[in-house]
C-alpha cells in the first residue's frame, strides 16, 4: 500500500519510497512475534500507523538538524514514519517497554534508518533536550507536558516554536481547556480523504522553557 503514502507523499525520493514499502513486510514478520500492533490490524498498517504518523509533517516541515523525541514510540509510531521523511533531522525513540524498543530497532536496521535512535527508557528519565516532542495518544495533554517539559530546547530553529505534537481521537475540549489559549489543533480529515481519519487531529503546543 506505499500507493497510499504516495497518493499524500508524491516526491519521496526513490530510496524514500523503498524504506516505506519495506515496512509491510518486516512489520507483519515482527507482529507475529512480538504483539506491536493489534494482529486486526496489521493489514492497516499504511493507513492507521505510517500515513497516521506523517499527518505531523502537514503540520510542520521539520528543518535540518531538527531533533525530534518520540514519546512512548511502541514499535516505531510516529518516529520511524518521520525519520524517513526526514533524513536531515535527528529522532530519538523511546518507550518503556524493551520488547517494542527491539522491533522498532530491528525496523530501522532493516531499512538502513541512520537518523532514527529506539532507546528502552521511560519519558521521567529521559535527560536530553529536543526541539519537538512527538507522540500518538500515550496520555493526557497535560501529563505529557508534565513529564517533557525538560526535554524542551530554547532555542527555535523551525517555523513553530519548539514544543510537543500529538495524534489524538476523539472529543478533546476537556483535554485541551487549560491550554486553549495556546494550543493548536487540526482534523486530519482536512488533509487525507480516508473515513478512518475523521474524528481524528494533530495538536501543537508551544512549549516555553
């Protein structure tokens, strides 16, 4: 299905388009093992796990030298999608759970990943300082704020000011309310034309240090 990410993605470069198609394969092989994606799911993968992640780049464009944590990554969402989009940026992965780190590391070893670091760490003891902190509905809003507000850089190199990105479904006036003067949200239906990504969005919040 890489005619779906090329149907959004139309100027992947030819070694681009190789890494994306690659993912079908090696994720089916590695969920057969180790349970990363729901096994219903797997025949989504294009759809609700790798064009999912890149709805981030619709949002922001990530210049080069742009270093980017990925928060409670899993198997690789959104970071792997995005490090191949983005080959001049830096992405660190990280996720609690060793089992997802070893797949996502597998992932990128296959592919010839070199921008893309998978790390078995919890978000508290991630030290480290990036410009954007990414994740695809690991918790609360401000949970998450909570816990990577350290790990924000001052000094902005993109379009938007350093701060976090998330995929979220659902209904989130509650979530986003303390934030609501600052936070950005947009429906990824306003970009990718699939039933599934109604009622789903992307949120941008600033985050000062």
């Amino acid at each position: 299905m890489i005619s779906l990410i090329l149907k959004y993605f139309p100027k992947l470069s030819a070694e681009q388009q190789q890494q994306f198609a690659a993912l079908d394969a090696l994720y089916r092989d590695w969920n057969a093992k180790i349970n990363v994606i729901s096994r219903r799911d797997i025949d989504n993968l294009y759809e609700h796990h790798v064009l999912h992640s890149m709805a981030i780049a619709k949002m922001i464009n990530f210049r080069p030298g742009t270093r980017i944590l990925d928060f409670g990554t899993g198997g690789g969402f959104p970071g792997i999608p995005l490090a191949i989009l983005f080959p001049d940026s830096q992405f660190k992965l990280i996720d609690g759970t060793g089992k997802k780190i070893r797949v996502a590391q597998a992932v990128c070893d296959a592919i010839g990943l070199k921008n893309c670091q998978p790390v078995q760490l919890r978000g508290e003891e991630e030290k480290g300082r990036y410009d954007f902190v990414v994740s695809r509905a690991v918790m609360p809003l401000a949970d998450l704020v909570k816990i990577v507000r350290k790990n924000i850089a001052k000094e902005n190199h993109n379009a938007l000011p350093n701060g976090i990105i998330c995929l979220k479904g659902g209904d989130l006036q509650a979530e986003i309310q303390p934030f609501r003067r600052i936070v950005e949200t947009a429906e990824l239906s306003s970009w990718f034309q699939e039933k599934w990504f109604k009622q789903k969005h992307v949120l941008y919040l600033p985050v000062a240090v």
